[in-house]
C-alpha cells in the first residue's frame, strides 16, 4: 500500500475521514496573486535558511503558524521552516546549526538570538512495529517519530488545519493539502483526522485547541469540543516539564482570564493544577475565584501595556489557595503563621511538580512572595523596615494588593503598607507608634507624703 494511503487511513476512523470530508486528494495551489504574504514580511534570517536550502537542491516551505498569522495579517512570533533535507544534511550547510530533540529531531540554525527552526518533511507510519524511529504507548501516545516523508504526508500528521499551511520559496505559493485555507477564512479550529485518535497520541493538543482558540477568535469544530472533556484526564500522562512551556504559553499571551474560564469549563485545568481546582470547589465566600481572576486580569493589562510578567508571580497566583487552607489549618493547630505558611508552601509545591514541573528558578521566588505576606501583619519595631529592604518586597506587596481585591486581607492592613513605603522617615516613625497606652499614675511614698504633711520650719 502507498505510504500517503496508509498514513490517511490511520487518520480516518474506520478508514474514512469523518471530521475533515474536505480535503481533497490533490493540494490546492494558491499562486502568490491569490494571497497576501510578502517576502518583506518574513524575518531577513528566515529568507536567508529558505534560499540556502533551495540552493542546496531541497524544497523548502514556510509551515506552522507563522504561515497562518501572515495570512490573517498579524506578525508571527517566530518563522519555522520544513525542508526534504534529513537534519544532519541542514547541519552540512549551516556552521551555525546545532541539532536537537530526540521526540522529534530538530534544527536550530542561529543568527544571533534569532533561532530558526529547520524541520524534515515527516510521515506517519505505523507506529512500534519493526520501526526503531517511532515508537507509541499502549494508550495512543506519541513518544518518538523520526520517520521521513514527503510534503504531503508531513501536512498530514500535523494538528490543525490552519497550521498545515507551507509558503513554498520556491514559487512564492501557498500549498494546502488540508482544506486550512478555507478553515482560516471561516474562522473555524479543526483537527486534521479522526479527534479520537489525534488527542490519544499527543494530549497536549487539547490545551494548544484551547490556546489557538481564543488567540485567533475562532470557533471550535464540533468534533473537537465534544470529546475535550472525556479525554481530559489523558493530560494527567504527559511529562511533567512539557505541560511547563505549554501552561506559560496559555496564561502569558495576553489571554489569561478566557484562558482560565474555558479550561475549567472543558475540565482541562484540574489535571494540571489538581489542589487549585479542589480549593475552587470549596471555595469559600469567593475569594479563591476573585482573587485569581484580579490576579489574571493584572497580567493581561501588563502584557498589553508591554510590561513584563514574571512566571513565578503568575504561579504564586494559581497555586495561592491550597497554600492559603494549608497554612490555616497549621496555624489552627498551633503552629506559628510564618512557619506554617512555609511548610505549606513546601507540601503544595511537592506534590504540584507532579503534574506540572516548576524550575527552582520559579519556585524559590514564588515561596519567597507567599512567605513574606504573613510578615506583613508585623507592624511594630524595626521589622517593617526590614520587610521593605527584602528584594522580593514590590512583588510580595502587589500580592498583598490583589489579597484585599478579593477581600482576604484588609483593606487597612493593605492602606498602611501603601502610605508606609511612600511616606518621609518622619512619618514613618509616628506609623510604627501606633495609639499610645494609658499609663496608671504612680502614688508617692510615705516618706514624701509625710515631709508633705509635715515640712520641717
């Protein structure tokens, strides 16, 4: 059987395509009147691999979503290439190309912080049968595909539709096998093949339908909303440290609070932050909801005024009220608030990095802001003035801010700390007296009391 047959027949279930009825045998060629994509568009760099790699005797396309957001007119984040050329053959012609992956084997040809990455065409054989390249999990799951192929089979096996789109350098065209172009204009997410089999063998495209969904405003196909919930908890099988990049990906692209409300609707943010979705479940006088979406709506308004976001605020935001009930109930047995918001801290996280890895770069900083917050309720002596030397003290104090948002702190406790960081030395130091005690008035010894009553002459 021909490679290209056998590939849309593991697609299709029960051998026909039942969600992608459209795409034709043969690609739809878009010559360059037909669309919008200009070469002063595209990244100088990615000009550059594209010609090279012509020049070399390879096809060379532009592919993904860089395709996809020039056509729709936005400017692409970054510019991934796909070629016929084998990866240690793009190493032969760039110096600056250094091999990765070992799930997918990858080029990355560097041009200063600039990376390009240079991808082979690839075909979806039958996995774990005789073939070293490629091997699948009992469950579906893609663990490794190295398998070479052509163009057409390469738009096979990737996720969507309109991310299966190549700008060939050749011709300047655009080359659709999957019916994307017209799925791009009708503002429709749809997979490519049967949803059933794409989801068991990467998981994670639940999350990146989800993440394109609302970046682009399209509208899920039907055969992909229907089976997000039944297949949620397949997240609960991905590594740890992929789910990582893709959480940073959904919640720091300008687009968290949608982002939050739909994965909670499809049942897609309790596999990746388990403690959370319980604490929201038994949420109490809304603080937990209130407090995330203020803290999520932050992060959108920072990201559209080109402020910067730290991952670790943004964790230290998701994960905040299991550590919250955690901390009370230690305290509820006697333990020290600080100490107890310390060993909180520690269990959520122990058992968070299970689901969801976070790099020590992110979790000392994200301890740091929870540790400090119940040091804010120390208002007298010389520890405010240590609390405001801490070097995460701005970020522990915008915390403090969203805490009484949400109405957890108080309003007073979050108004002193306003006026205490801004106000003169002076000020600070009638702050930090507070009301003075009333003081008993001492009565005099009888000796005084005596020389009083009867002062010598």
């Amino acid at each position: 059987m021909p490679i290209l047959n056998l590939v849309k027949k593991l697609l299709k279930p029960g051998g026909r395509d039942q969600t992608s009825e459209k795409i034709a045998a043969q690609p739809r060629i878009y010559g360059r009147p037909e669309h919008t994509i200009s070469r002063a568009q595209i990244s100088p760099n990615a000009l550059k691999v594209l010609y090279r790699l012509k020049k070399g005797g390879y096809r060379a396309c532009l592919v993904g979503g860089c395709v996809r957001d020039l056509l729709l007119g936005r400017e692409p984040k970054d510019f991934d290439v796909a070629t016929d050329a084998r990866p240690d053959e793009v190493k032969a012609l760039f110096r600056n190309c250094r091999l990765i992956g070992r799930r997918f084997r990858l080029a990355h040809v560097r041009f200063g912080r600039e990376v390009i990455e240079v991808a082979t065409f690839r075909a979806g054989l039958p996995r774990g049968k005789g073939d070293d390249w490629a091997q699948e999990e009992e469950t579906g799951r893609l663990l490794r595909d190295n398998v070479y192929g052509t163009i057409e089979e390469d738009a096979w096996r990737r996720d969507f539709t309109v991310n299966a789109l190549y700008y060939d350098i050749q011709d300047f065209s655009v080359v659709d096998y999957v019916g994307g172009m017209e799925d791009l204009n009708h503002g429709v997410l749809r997979l490519i093949g049967d949803p059933k089999v794409r989801f068991r063998e990467d998981p994670v495209r639940m999350l990146r339908a989800i993440r394109f969904m609302i970046k682009l405003g399209f509208k899920l196909d039907s055969s992909i909303e229907v089976h997000l919930k039944p297949f949620a908890p397949l997240l609960k099988d991905i590594p740890p440290a992929r789910l990582y990049d893709e959480v940073l990906k959904m919640f720091m692209g300008g687009y968290a609070v949608q982002t939050f409300e739909l994965l909670r609707h499809y049942e897609l943010f309790g596999p990746l932050f388990p403690a959370t979705e319980q604490a929201l479940d038994q949420e109490e006088h809304g603080f937990p909801l209130v407090f995330l979406a203020h803290a999520l709506e932050n992060t959108d308004k920072r990201l559209a005024e080109g402020k910067i976001v730290t991952p670790y605020f943004l964790y230290a935001a998701l994960l905040w009220e299991p550590v919250r009930l955690a901390a009370r109930q230690k305290e509820a047995q006697g333990t020290p608030p600080v100490v107890a918001m310390q060993e909180a801290a520690g269990e959520v996280l122990s058992e968070q990095v299970k689901h969801v890895a976070i790099p020590r770069r992110i979790s000392l900083p994200m301890r740091e802001v929870w540790n400090l917050q119940p040091r804010f309720e120390q208002r007298r002596g010389a520890r405010p003035y240590r609390l405001l030397a801490h070097p995460r003290f701005r970020a522990a104090y915008d915390f403090l801010v969203l805490r009484g948002q949400s109405g957890e702190a108080e309003s007073e406790l979050v108004d002193w700390w306003t006026r205490f960081q801004s106000a003169p030395d002076s000020e600070r130091k009638k702050m930090l007296e507070g009301p003075r005690r009333k003081t008993r008035r001492r009565r005099p010894r009888r000796k005084a009391a005596a020389k009083q009553a009867f002062p010598q002459e």
